[in-house]
C-alpha cells in the first residue's frame, strides 16, 4: 500500500493542473494583499483590521472549494480520458486499493494547498494589518482564524472527495463538475424552493454551516454545526460508496 | 503459462442487443517462446486480453496465468507480466521517464531499471521530452519499455508493432524473439500475419470469440492443405501422363503439374520422372501461406451466438 501511495503522490504532483491552480492562488493572495496594503489607510475607516481575517478566510472558502473539485475531479478524470487507469490496473488490479491510494492522496494534498494557502493569506493579512491597519479589537481573532483555516481545508478536501467519486462514476472530469453544479446550483436550490423542509439536509447549506462553525438558523429551526457535519458525512459517504462501487464492477475497456 | 477454459465474454447494454466477444475459448499456452494469438478485427483478442489481466470480468470459464487462477491470484501474478492492452496508454503531459516512474513505484523499480528501459528501446533521448510530443511508434517503445520494467517472465501484448515503421518493426521483432528464447514467454496478438509467422514459435487462430486453430506455425498449415507436391517439367503434359500410368494423380496448374503424393514421395517422383526421360526444372511441397489459411479458417466460421 505504501508503494501505491507513493505512486499515486508521484502521479498527483506532477500534474500540472495542481501546479498551476497552487501558484495561481498563491498569485491572487498576493495580488489581494498588495491591492488591500494599497488601500489600506491607518487610522481611518478604511483600515484592514485583523479582527476581519476569520471572515475573509470564510469568504475564500467557495474559491478553495472549487480547488478540491477541480483537483478531485480531473485527478481520476484525466486517467480515463488518457486510458492509464487501464495501465495502471495492469499493475495493480486490487480496484479497492488504488481508489482507496488516490482518495488518501487527493484529499491529504488539497488539505495541505487548501491550508498553505490560507496560512499566506493569514500571514500577509497579519503584515499588513500591522503594517497598515490595526491590529486593536482583535481579540480570539488567532484562534477563529486557525479553526477557520481548518475547516475550509476539510471543506475543500471534501470538494475533492466529491469530485474524485463523481468522476470515477461518470470516468469524465468534465461530466464531474458539471454534475456538481448541476446539482449544487440547480438542483438544490430548486428542492429548497419546493419543499423548505428539506433545507437542512442540502449539501450546500450544511457546508455553510461546517464552514462558519457557527449554527444557522433556518426558517423555525437551527442547523447545528454536528447535524451540519453529519449530513456533509452521508453525502460523501454515499457518493464514496458509489464511485467505489463503480470502480470496482464495470469492465474496463 | 496461460490456460483457459471455456471463456465465454458477453456484453448486454442497457438498450439494444447482448454481444458474444468471446465464445467458449480454450487455449493453452506453453511456457517459452514466442505464441502468436492471430484473429481478424472483432475475433475477440483484446478481449480475451483484458479478462486475463482483470480489466473485464469474463461471463464464464476458467483461466490460469503463470500456474494460478485469474483472476483470484491477479494481484500475485501481475508482478511478473508485462503488457500492452491496444493503444499505448500514458499520461500524454507527463515525460516518459515520470510515466515510467510513477509505475515503477508500484513495484519499488528505481531510476537505473528505468533508464535502462528506456535505453533498451532507443527512448533515452527523448525520455524527458512531454509523451503528447511523441510519434505512435514512440509510445509504442514507450508501452514496450513499461511492460519490460518487471522483468516479466509472462510478457501480454497487444498489437506491439502498432505505429511502428519498418525498422521498428524488425526491432521489436527481435527483441520478442531473444525474449522467447530467454526463457521468457512471449504472448503476442497481431493481424500482422507475416510477423507472426516469422517470430512465432506456436500460434493460435480465433474468428468470432472462437478457436479455430492451435499448433504450431507448420501444424497449422498443414491443417489446411493437402498433401501434395509442385513438378515443373518443360512437358508437363507428357509428365501427367506419365504419372498417371504409374498410378499417381496429378493436374496442370499454371503450366506446372500438382502431384497428389506426399513431400516425402519426392524420390520415388523424381525417378519415375527421369527414367522417362523427364527432367525435373521445379520441385516443392505444394504449401499455402499463413496468410490463405488464416483467411480460409476464419471466413470458413459461422456467425457467433447472439
């Protein structure tokens, strides 16, 4: 297991994909903060203030997100698309354990970016808060942030999860994403519409709900952040399950 | 090596009807040496491929790989075969040496093994160069130099002069045959007829999922012709009469005779013939080549079970 792992780390970080859309965040923080230290302008209304990292952590979530998506998505899409899902079964034909090898990685990798990322995020803001804002009022702030940073990283290796196991089933990484936003955007949205009852089990809103680590109330009721976890955990075990399940009975041609 | 038993492959689509790509196969294949696996397009070969490496599940039968059942022992014998299932498959923005690594890590297969590979099939140059920059036959050395990486004693190959031009082709055909000779066996599907016959050291045919012949290169043939012996003579007419007061049958065919006897009749011919004056200008087994018996046996199949 430990070669496949280290296979599939080989695999995953030389693929170009997660080198660009890394660097192209990387750019975008800095890009971001220098704009931000620019406008910042101590003293005044328009100071960054530190207190609202927790907040713009949250607000980059979507972003880091779509990052797992991708990531999870094209990860096993662009086997299928190339045929080398068909080598690599010629090497390893134990279906479970390669699934299983890429998932790990997928979702430690992303985890890492998704982290990383907002660990400069963090820094930089810190800087220029220091630097060109303030720092005052921003009490627990360090704390918030950190539980913030984790649970957006957990959030985009969720995207990642969803993306992997979608694309195993539709063995496409374009069919992938478009399920997803199909679904997320369309699909969702128009359940909630027809039957607001079912809010609370929507994949969306519960990822919200992980995301701000707060709970959310919904019309007469609350959506506890541990309900918020547990549907989050159905669906990804369900659409695991599926993608496995996939992997492990249809014939590879 | 490679045993099947009434391999039986069916596909059912949703919609539309169930296709038969294998139809109770048997096959067994020797260890050592080259076997040749000759179908037309559709006779089931990749099939028969992928139910032995795991990549489709076959409907029914048995198979045996390197003295284990398949696909139970799959993930123990898979550590000593190689192969090439159809086109050559790698990541195309990956090197071909990162292609050749990230496989090689399943198996704890270093740099050095890699490198030699690559040397083995003329790549070193262009290991580092994008896959998608490479010409057909290049990923097809490429896929060869992936299937020698385990130093297999089972190599599966699937078309492995597909995209080759000529000098690629006598490479490869060299290279399987000193691999066959190496104790190595060498399964090799092709429809290149003439290749077969010329590194094969046994073969099969199969039309429409199903065998149609094994042996052989020379049993096969024989399997298909008569016995008979080629006479040129500068009076063949005179010669057919001959033979045929002496009890022997024969025919003109494009001014030659065609003797119904036997090769190893050829002295009692040849001295019938001289001791009536009668000259022998042409003498040989009356064969057909791979290619005719290929296309007699499989046009001579009924269509498969639907």
């Amino acid at each position: 297991m430990i070669a496949l792992l280290r296979s599939e780390f080989l695999r995953l970080r030389s693929r170009r994909v997660l080198l660009f859309l890394t660097a192209l965040g990387a750019a975008g923080i800095l890009v971001g903060m220098s704009i931000a230290a620019l406008k910042s302008h101590p003293g005044t209304s328009q100071q960054l203030e530190l207190s609202g990292l927790p907040d713009i952590l949250k607000g980059i979530s979507f972003i880091l997100i779509v990052f797992g998506l991708v990531i999870g998505a094209s990860s096993v899409g662009a086997d299928w698309q190339a045929g080398s899902m068909a080598t690599l079964l010629t090497w390893e034909p134990r279906r479970t354990r390669v699934f299983v090898a890429r998932v790990v990685v997928v979702v430690l990798t992303v985890f890492v970016v998704a982290v990383a990322l907002q660990a400069l995020l963090a820094g930089l803001f810190l800087l220029v808060a220091d630097l060109r804002g303030t720092t005052e009022l921003a009490g627990g702030v360090g704390k918030a942030s950190e539980g913030a940073i984790l649970r957006v990283g957990a959030m985009a290796s969720a995207g990642s999860v969803l993306g992997m196991s979608i694309a195993m089933l539709g063995r496409s990484s374009t069919a992938a994403l478009g399920a997803v936003f199909v679904y997320l955007a369309v699909v969702e949205n128009l359940l909630r519409g027809l039957y607001p009852g079912i809010t609370r089990w929507t994949f969306a809103v519960s990822a919200v709900v992980f995301v701000d680590g707060k709970p959310a109330r919904l019309f007469n009721e609350v959506l506890t952040f541990d309900r918020a976890l547990l549907t989050l955990g159905v669906y990804l075990a369900l659409v695991l399950v599926a993608g496995l399940t996939s992997f492990r009975v249809r014939d590879v041609d | 090596m490679i045993e099947l038993e009434g391999l039986r492959k069916e596909y059912r689509p949703l919609r539309g009807r169930r296709t038969v790509a294998i139809d109770r196969l048997d096959l067994a294949v020797p260890e050592g040496g080259v076997f040749g696996f000759l179908g037309p397009n559709g006779a089931g070969k990749t099939t028969t491929i992928r139910c032995l490496l795991g990549l489709v599940a076959a409907t029914s039968g048995r198979m045996r790989m390197l003295d284990a059942d398949i696909p139970n022992a799959l993930p123990e014998t898979i550590r000593h075969t190689g192969s090439i299932v159809e086109a050559p498959a790698m990541f195309p923005r990956f090197s071909g040496r990162r292609n050749l690594e990230v496989l090689g890590r399943l198996h704890h297969i270093g740099a050095r093994t890699i490198a030699e590979a690559l040397e083995t099939v003329g790549l070193s140059e262009r290991a580092d160069d994008r896959v998608k920059t490479y010409s057909l036959g290049m990923r097809q050395r490429l896929a060869i130099a992936a299937a020698m990486l385990k130093d297999p004693a089972l190599l599966i190959l699937d078309e492995p002069a597909n995209g080759l031009d000529p000098a690629g082709i006598v490479e490869v055909r060299q290279l399987l045959r000193r691999l066959g000779r190496e104790g190595r066996t060498v399964f090799v599907s092709s429809h290149i007829l003439p290749e077969i016959q010329q590194m094969a050291d046994r073969l099969a045919i199969i039309a429409r999922g199903r065998l149609v012949a094994t042996g052989t290169v020379d049993e096969v043939l024989a399997s298909r012709r008569a016995t008979g012996m080629i006479v040129g003579l500068r009076d063949a007419e005179r010669g057919r009469s001959v033979l045929e007061s002496e009890g022997i049958a024969s025919s003109l065919v494009d001014g030659r005779l065609r003797v119904d006897v036997p090769p190893s009749d050829a002295e009692r011919l040849s001295r019938t013939l001289a001791e009536n004056d009668l000259y022998l200008t042409e003498l040989r087994p009356d064969e057909m080549d791979l290619e005719t018996v290929f296309l007699e046996l499989t046009s001579d199949q009924p269509a498969g079970p639907e």
